[in-house]
C-alpha cells in the first residue's frame, strides 16, 4: 500500500508590507556606482485546526550590506496561505508548536513564494529609479541550505 499523499492548493496571497525608498533621500551618489544586494527570509506557521500552512517571503533589496548600517532602497513581504487536505499523520506538529514537512514540499512553496515576489517586485517598482533591479533567480540548493540549522545536525522546521 502507497504512503497517503499530501494534497495542498495556493489559499491566498496577502503584500503585508513594502516600502520604496526614494534615491533623493537616501546617502548614496548614483545607484549604478552601487553593488545593489538583496536580503531574503522566510517564515513559516501552521494552524492545525484549519490545514493552512503560511509562508511569508522577506525581501529587501539593499547597498552596502556589508556594513553596519546598509541602505535599504525597496523591499516586501509578502505572505502565502496554503490549504493543506488530508495533513493528520504527515505534517505533524511538535510540542514546541513546530511542524514538521517533508524538505521537498517545503522547498516547493519557498520557490513558488519566491517566484510570485519577483512579480509584485516588478509591480512595485515599475516606473521608478529601481524598475530595472529584478529579483535573481535562485537554485532550490540556497532554498535547501536555508532549512539546515547552523551545525548541521537534523532538527524540525
């Protein structure tokens, strides 16, 4: 018999927040003379009574990450509610409230995430002096090192 098959379809997309920073008040000369970085995140919930899985995508695009105070030019989060069907027995929730899934389904809605941010970021900055900074492309293996905890032992999401 055939291990039972989560079935899950996309609820909602929510924008929770975003803000576009005009270049005349920040302290930066010209934009081009910048190396332009974005900073990614992820939060992950689960409401167990109802099956809807929630991941929120974190982006800011920034310059001069690697100091203290970098400069935040535009960024947004955005949040995806999934409905999972017949979840008991394969995401299961610890007694700390973590929800374990598998790595590949997670991996999964990180990448759709993702790839839906890069569209409402091109909404968000069409017309401005940021329309044409877009949203790399990531391979799934950043997704899968980000589920990994700092030492490298196993632990649940």
């Amino acid at each position: 018999m055939s291990a039972p098959a989560l079935q899950y379809s996309l609820q909602s997309i929510k924008k929770l927040t975003s803000y576009l920073n005009s270049l005349d008040t920040l302290p930066i000369k010209s934009l081009e003379e910048e190396v332009i970085g974005v900073r990614k995140g992820f939060q992950f919930g689960f409401d167990n009574t109802k099956g809807i899985f929630t991941v929120r995508v974190l982006t800011d695009f920034l310059c001069r990450a690697e100091t203290s105070d970098p400069v935040k030019l535009f960024g947004v989060t955005i949040q995806f509610d999934y409905l999972f069907k017949d979840y008991e027995g394969i995401v299961n929730q610890t007694e700390e409230h973590q929800v374990n899934l598998p790595d590949d389904l997670l991996i999964t809605l990180m990448s759709v995430g993702f790839s839906t941010a890069r569209g409402i970021l091109v909404a968000l900055t069409a017309g401005t002096d940021y329309q044409n900074i877009l949203l790399p492309l990531v391979n799934i293996q950043e997704f899968k090192t980000m589920l990994k905890p700092p030492d490298g032992k196993s632990e649940s999401k």
